[in-house]
C-alpha cells in the first residue's frame, strides 16, 4: 500500500480526519448531489482504516498487541452501535412526517455525524502530540523507520558467540523474552 511506502501515518490520520468533516458539512447544508460527497467519504474511510489499523502493531509491544487489537476493535464497535442508537433517535420512525420533516431530521443527523468528524479530528490531533512526545514514530517516514529498526537490531545482536550448548539455549530464552517486549516491526534488519 502507499502508506507502506510513504510512512506519516499520524498526519494522514490527520488529513482523513479533517477530511470528513466537509462531507458532512455538505450533505447537512447543501442541496450538492450526496453522490459526489459519498465518493469522497468513501476514499477518506478507506485511507483511514488502511493508516490506523496498521498503526497499531507499530506502536504496541508484541506481547501486548492481541490486546491492543481487541480493545480497539471493541470501542469501535461500541463507538459504531452508539452512534447507531443515536441515529435511530434522531430519525425516530414515523413514517407519518412530510418531506420536509424528514429532511430536518436527516439534516440533524449530518450535523450529529459532522460532531463525531470533528471529535475524531481531535483525536487525531491529541494523538500526533503524544506521538511527538515519545519520539515521534508514527511520523516518520519508512526510510527513517527502517534506519531506526536496524541501527536497534544492531544494538542488540551480540558480538561474542557463545562456546557451551547451555548458554546458547538460555540466550535464546531471553532474545524471546526481549523480542515479545519489541514492536513487531522491531525485527527488520536490512535497509532497502
């Protein structure tokens, strides 16, 4: 994928973010064809999923990431069926309205979804500051990263081989040990 290549994962978050909040803006003010703005919120999702889901075994200890993917996914969903009662709420389901009803209640419906644009922006922000703050690895590029995985590896790899059969197994319990405690992306070794 192209963010592979280009790396910047927290100011895309940021551009997709700030992305969604025009396609709401629109369909909730104007009278512009929702085609055109469901295309353009399409490729904003898309680019989101394919930078924050990645993101995540980037940032994570391997030993923590089976977590980290779960509780993600579970405030998702829990984000998704809160905003689903939400909806229904605002759009209720009477069918008894006239046209013009209707269209205010989809109308507050757009400016509901716009608010969880905007509070997705916020934190997308909140989350490039704290990327800042602890070295910034979510905006690097994929040269940087690479160079910074393989200059790590190279602090790790031991000089001296190991002459007995029984230090070799205890140093390979504790190269584990200090693997599962490294992001998955902690073990390349060359630089392309």
């Amino acid at each position: 994928m192209i963010i592979d290549r280009i790396g910047k994962r927290g100011i895309m978050m940021l551009i997709c973010s700030f992305m969604m909040i025009p396609v709401y803006t629109v369909l909730a003010f104007t009278h512009i064809h929702p085609v055109i703005v469901t295309v353009w919120l399409g490729i904003t999702y898309s680019v989101a999923s394919a930078v924050i889901w990645p993101s995540i075994p980037i940032v994570v200890k391997q030993s923590m990431l089976g977590t980290a993917m779960g509780v993600s996914n579970s405030i998702q969903m829990f984000g998704v069926g809160g905003a689903n009662l939400v909806v229904g709420e605002i759009l209720g389901k009477n069918n008894s309205l006239t046209e013009e009803e209707r269209l205010v209640k989809w109308k507050y419906m757009m400016i509901f979804l716009m608010g969880t644009a905007i509070a997705c922006f916020t934190a997308a922000v909140f989350v490039n500051v704290c990327d800042a703050n602890s070295g910034g690895i979510l905006n690097q590029s994929r040269k940087q990263m690479l160079q910074n995985k393989f200059l790590e590896t190279e602090k790790t790899i031991s000089v001296e081989p190991s002459t007995e059969k029984d230090n070799n197994v205890s140093d390979e319990k504790d190269n584990n040990v200090s693997d599962e405690k490294q992001p998955l992306l902690g073990t390349v070794q060359t630089i392309n």
